[in-house]
C-alpha cells in the first residue's frame, strides 16, 4: 500500500469515527455533512469522493460496527458462552452509557429512532446488525437447550428479541432519566426472568440456576 492510499484509507476511517461518534450523540438527521467535515477536519472533496452521499456515509459506519461485531472487536462482547457473558453483556450496555453521563442512548437505537421513509437503505443495514446481534444471542439459548439446561418450552429466538429489546427500552429510558440505577433494574430483573427459563435439574453452576444476579451500586 503506498503512502498516498495510506493516507487516504487514513482520512475515510477518520470521517467514519467522527460520524460514528456525531451520530450516537445526535441522531441521523441532526448530524449534518458539514458538522461531519469540520469536526474531522477534512473538505467536501475528500467527503464526496468516499461517500457520495451523507446517507452513504451511515450506511459505512453501520457497517463498521457489524464487522467489528463480526470479528469479536466491537467493545462489547457478542460471542455469548455463558450465564456469566449474557450478564456481563447486558451490564456492558449499562457501562457504555455512563461513559456518556447517561447522556446517550445505544448508538443503533440513536440512529433508528432518527430514520424517515427516506431512509430505506440504511433501515435495512441496522435490521441486519440488530438480525446478526440476535442470532448470536439465539445461538447461546440454542446451545443451552442442546445441553438440556432449558426447558424444552422455551424458544431460543423469541429469548434473544427479549433481550434486545429489553436492552434498547432500557437504554432509551436510562437517556431520558439520566438515570443508570432504571437501567441496572430493568437488566437485572430481565435475567431474573431469563433464569426462569433454567432446567430445576440443571447444573447450576453451568447454567446460571435460578439465583437472582447480584445487584451492583450504581453511579448516576
């Protein structure tokens, strides 16, 4: 790769980064190309040549944050193995918005909650994120069951869109508070029930048994 493709390979991530970070704050249609440009410090030629478009733009942030999803390098962990990783993943939401104050809201929710009928394209990538997040939820449930640590009633898709939309209302209402300790409640109280779902004949150490998570002091 010569200097000059560095460079510009470089400059596109950088643009991405900053929109990313504009987006999770602001939403899609109160972020401006403008705003994008200034705060990444390039121009409109070097925008316009990467992404044609600000919707084009979008579009290669989500994408971003499915490959990071993808590979395992997202910060938040979605291979889930355990009890212990669906716990810590859950938490892990939590802990993403105190890094913000409570101020911000999850960044794929941010964007959904700004898209128009204009925005068809970008709808579909964010049902893909949200599609790929919630198989890779359904496939710790699915594994589970195969080792006859949940009950054979329970279906193992309609456990993950539990949890990601217990995620998303909680993080949504933790913004609106500015209140961690409605979002640590809500999480807790929803493995409460996930555990309910548990085999009485289980392993519990293994499966996570019925005891209800410990639940942490939190710093509004």
């Amino acid at each position: 790769m010569t200097q000059t493709t560095t460079k510009g390979a470089d400059t596109r991530l950088r643009i991405i980064q900053v929109a990313a970070d504009l987006l999770h704050r602001k939403g899609i249609h109160a972020t401006s190309p403008d705003e994008i440009i200034e705060a990444s410090g390039t121009g409109k030629g070097q925008f316009y040549h990467y992404f044609k478009s600000k919707q084009g733009l979008v579009r290669e942030v989500l994408k971003t944050h499915l490959e990071a999803i993808t590979k395992g390098t997202s910060p938040i962990n979605y291979d889930i193995q355990s009890w212990s990783d669906l716990e810590r993943w859950f938490l892990a939401h939590l802990e993403q918005q105190k890094r913000f104050g409570m101020r911000r809201g999850c960044p794929f929710g941010t964007i959904g909650n700004g898209l128009s009928d204009d925005d068809e394209p970008v709808r579909q990538d964010l049902a893909l994120v949200f599609e790929v997040v919630k198989n890779k939820l359904a496939a710790f449930f699915i594994r589970e069951k195969a080792k006859g640590r949940l009950v054979v009633e329970a279906d193992e898709e309609e456990l993950a869109e539990f949890c990601l939309a217990t995620v998303q209302g909680a993080m949504l209402m933790g913004k609106i508070r500015h209140s961690a300790e409605s979002v640590e409640s809500t999480v807790l109280q929803a493995l409460a029930y996930l555990k309910t779902f548990t085999r009485d004949d289980a392993d519990g150490s293994a499966a996570g048994g019925r005891s209800k998570p410990q639940r942490q002091r939190s710093r509004r």
